[in-house]
C-alpha cells in the first residue's frame, strides 16, 4: 500500500518539513535519491532498501527516514527525479517531429532506467518532473490544433506504444545470452522436424523471421527499434488525418 499522497507529494514538490534540528546534517535527500538510482540501475527496484542506501551513503536506515518518510516515498522521488533527465521537448516549427522526439527521448529514458517500467501508472507520482514530461507533449498536441479528446486520446496511446516498445526492447537485450542463442538453435531444429510444413501452413509469420534474420546477429533487438519506430509513425498519421 503507497504512503499517504499528502505526505508523499509534498516531498516531491518541496513542501515537506526538512531534517530536525541538530548536528549537521551528513545526507541530503538529492543525495539518498541519487544513491537509490544508481541501486536501481545496477540490481533492479527491489535491491533498493533503506538498509542498501544508508550503506551506500554511510549512515544508518533508520537516519534516512529523517528526510524520506518511507520507502515508497523514496520511489515516487526515483521516479520523478529521473523524468528530469528528458528535459522539455518543444514543438517547434513541426508537430510531428516533435512527437517522434518526445517519444525517443522518454523510450531512451525508460531503457537507461529499466526499473521505471516495475513501477505500477495505475496512480501517477504526480511530481514536477513527471508531469513536465505530460505537459510538453501536451503542448506539442496542443500545436497540433487536435482536440481535447483527441489530444488525450493520442497522448494515452503514445505512452502505451512507449512503455510497451521499451519493455519490448529491454527484453530483447536481455535474451541476448550464450544460453537463449542456444536455446533458439535447438528450437529451430525441434520445430522443423516437427513441423517440415511450418513454411506452407504459416507463410506470413515465415516471410517475417527471414526479414528479421536479415536484420543481423541480434535481430530481435533491430526488429523492436524498428516495431517502435514504425508505430509511432502510423500514430502520428492517424493524428495528422484528424486534422483534415
């Protein structure tokens, strides 16, 4: 169950009380932050404990309760911290290609943060760098002349594909080991041997996995990249027919 959102948004937006008064302070919330990304990025969200950050910081976990009430606090400020890192992405002069940079940028952000994607968007963080990131694709909607039910229609759409193509594309990068190759030489064979008239029976999904082993070594990884890029081209067309 998530922290009371009073407690845990006032923390994200600043309002929170700061440390009690007393010796100086040897931590700062940026720094317990900052310490709990860098555990996140390297073991995943559920290595991130209040024990493995005070070890990391040098302090105790009890201490760091001080700044960040729980550990849930603690991840809706990882979550909004690092949405910080994609900065506003204007409209400028071409809607659409604004929207295939916001969507690069936040599919790039979710891959340089895999945990991002364990965090449930159910009931959002609602912290400033979160939603700058909602509101600058708004704005590049808004450029768009959509409506506002098409502008939250598209806006809902784009982070599905985003999210689904990242966890696609985390996936894939994590098949890519000695033991998956292996496997996939052994279901190869089993399957033709199985089934010699796979080709005849199923000729479009056929037809794709040699377009896919066209792709290189990895082509599962070059095929999610292309999935990505492909769907959020057909969006963008679909958004620029309702301008019509």
């Amino acid at each position: 169950m998530r922290t009371d959102p009073a407690r845990a948004i006032a923390v994200l937006w600043g309002r929170a009380a700061g440390p009690r008064r007393g010796p100086r302070q040897a931590a700062s919330v940026e720094e317990i932050v900052a310490s709990a990304i860098g555990i996140a990025d390297a073991d995943g969200l559920d290595a991130v404990t209040m024990r493995a950050v005070g070890n990391e910081l040098g302090r105790t976990a009890m201490s760091l309760y001080t700044y960040v009430v729980s550990r849930d606090v603690l991840i809706d400020l990882m979550y909004d911290s690092v949405h910080a890192e994609l900065g506003e992405v204007r409209a400028g002069g071409d809607w659409r290609k604004a929207v295939a940079r916001w969507s690069g940028k936040l599919r790039d952000l979710y891959l340089e943060h895999p945990w991002l994607l364990e965090i449930q968007s159910a009931r959002p963080v609602l912290g400033p760098h979160e939603q700058q990131v909602l509101e600058s694709l708004l704005r590049i909607l808004a450029s768009a002349e959509l409506t506002f039910e098409d502008r939250q229609a598209a806006t809902s759409a784009l982070f599905s594909i985003v999210k689904g193509a990242a966890r696609q594309a985390v996936d894939a990068r994590a098949a890519i080991t000695k033991a998956d190759a292996e496997w996939w030489a052994a279901a190869g064979k089993a399957l033709a041997d199985a089934a010699p008239d796979f080709a005849e029976r199923f000729p479009e999904s056929t037809a794709v996995a040699a377009h896919q082993r066209r792709l290189g070594a990895q082509p599962w990884v070059t095929a999610a990249d292309q999935a990505f890029t492909r769907a959020i081209e057909l969006l963008i067309a679909g958004m620029d027919k309702l301008r019509d």
